[in-house]
C-alpha cells in the first residue's frame, strides 16, 4: 500500500465542493452535508486529507464514459476517486465522483439506506486519494479497518459487513 509521508506543519482549513450533476439524486442537499460530515470524520483519521475534495454526484453514463476514459473498463461503477497533484498537501486533494443509479441499485441490494452507501463510498474514495488501495488482501483489509473507524464515528455500521447475513463481504480487487 502507498501511502504519503504525512508533512502537515500547520492545520489549513479545508473544503469540499460538492457538484451536482445530475439532479435525480435524491436528498441532493443533505448529500452535501452528508460530505461534509464524512470528510470531518474521515479527517480525524487521515490528516493528509487536509485540503480540497471535490465532489460529482453524477449518474451512470457519466461514470462509464470516466470509466472507460481513465480504467479502460466500459461499464459504470459506483465511485471513481482521482487524485490531486499537491504533493506539499494543504492544496487539491482530488476528485470523487458518484454514480446515482449505481449507488441506489447497491444500497437496494445491500437492505441499506443510501446515505450509509453514499458516506461509505465517499469515505473510500477518499481513503483512495490518500494512498490507500485494495490491491492485495493486506491492503484491502488495512482500508477496510479504517473505513470501519470512520464510519462508527459517523454511528453507520461497519460497511464491510453484510447486513442481511451478518458476514463479511468480498470487496476486494
């Protein structure tokens, strides 16, 4: 797993802008403090996340065009996360984008709301833009343990557990 040397001397105050793309999403306003609050937690874990995130919510085309674009994989995904180029930190930290349809079909299927599914997902994407990967078994139970940290301090359930059996998902690789 890589991830960056932490080199914060000062605490900057950070920001994350949250672009609305698509106006299907649902609750779109309380999605946006929903980002807010998953940054503040996510932070206290992560101080290198210091800076700006931004944030697409967006729909299903949108994400498979990102995704055959920049993964070369021509199908939507739930979330994509790209990374700033602010080595120094304090700066950009990066791009998240979700896709509506993808989060509300998972969030169904899961028997979750969709604000536990949306923070989780917004959560790893920015534990992606840190350095953290879910490359090998190692890794992905490393960002998974911290994304369980995060959310509790959310109070949202663990996300690498399955709610309708009780037993832990595949989401690795």
């Amino acid at each position: 797993m890589m991830r960056p040397a932490q080199k914060r001397a000062a605490v900057i105050e950070a920001m994350i802008d949250v672009v609305i793309e698509d106006e299907g999403w649902p609750e779109a306003a309380a999605l946006e403090a929903l980002a807010a609050r998953c940054y503040d937690a996510a932070l206290a874990f992560e101080p290198s996340l210091t800076g700006e995130i931004a944030l697409l919510l967006t729909d299903d085309a949108t994400m498979r065009a990102l995704n055959a674009k920049y993964r070369s994989k021509d199908k939507p995904t739930n979330v994509l996360a790209f990374p700033g180029d602010d080595e120094n930190g304090g700066g950009f930290v990066g791009d998240i984008a979700l896709a509506r349809e993808t989060c509300i079909r998972e969030a169904k299927d899961k028997h979750i709301a969709l604000q536990d599914h949306a923070a989780h997902l917004i959560i790893h994407a920015m534990l992606h833009l840190v350095g953290y990967d879910h490359q090998t078994d190692d890794d992905a139970e490393t960002m998974e343990q911290r994304e369980a940290e995060i959310m509790k301090r959310l109070g949202i359930a663990d996300p690498n557990i399955d709610v309708a059996n009780g037993a832990a998902m595949e989401t690795r690789r």
